[in-house]
C-alpha cells in the first residue's frame, strides 16, 4: 500500500533538512547528506509506524534533532493530501520530537 521512492523532508529542534527514502517489503532505507536510514517498518490501521536506524557517515553536518552520533527514531506517520505525515521520537532525546512528510515520487512495481 505504501511501498514506494519517497522525498523525505523534516523539522526539529535545530532546523529542517530532507532526503530520500525506499519502503518495500517491511523495510525503510534511505538517507541524506550526513546520514542513512535503515529499518523496518509494519501498517496498522491507517498509520505506517517505523523504526529506523539513523546512522551519521560525516559529523561536521549537523543533525535537526540536536543528536551527535547515531540514534533509533521511531516514526508515525498517516496518509494526509496525498504524502505520509506524521511525527518522529528517539529515546536518545526524550521530549524533543521531529515532523516528518514524505512525498511519493514513484510506487514499485
């Protein structure tokens, strides 16, 4: 249903930044200039909930999260005018949140 090559954009704490993102077949793989994304995924009602693994390959980029290093997000996003949008979590900064769309740029075939 959701399987598809998606532009990512985010905002936190320490600003906004985008990427790109593959999800198919229960995994999440993507990245950006600093960063890779690696997880899984599972749909629930309406909602596609994620867990990845956001690893840094060049620490002179910041993070919009304020995270040095690397940390798990939790993702929760629903379908809103046409993109996946929803919020992301890490326990490694607890009380800071990031706002997530993703935007379908081609479903798998």
């Amino acid at each position: 249903m959701y399987e598809g090559f998606y532009i990512v954009q985010f905002a936190g704490m320490e600003g906004k930044g985008g990427g790109v993102v593959l999800i198919n077949r229960g995994q999440v793989f993507g990245g950006d200039s600093a960063y890779t994304y690696i997880g899984t995924y599972e749909v629930k009602g309406v909602r596609l909930l994620a867990k990845i693994e956001v690893q840094n390959f060049e620490p002179s980029i910041g993070e919009v999260m304020g995270i040095k290093g690397d940390y798990t997000l939790s993702l929760s996003l629903a379908l809103k005018d046409g993109a996946l949008v929803g919020e992301g979590t890490t326990p490694s900064a607890p009380g800071f949140g990031l706002k997530v769309k993703l935007t379908l740029r081609s479903k798998m075939v």
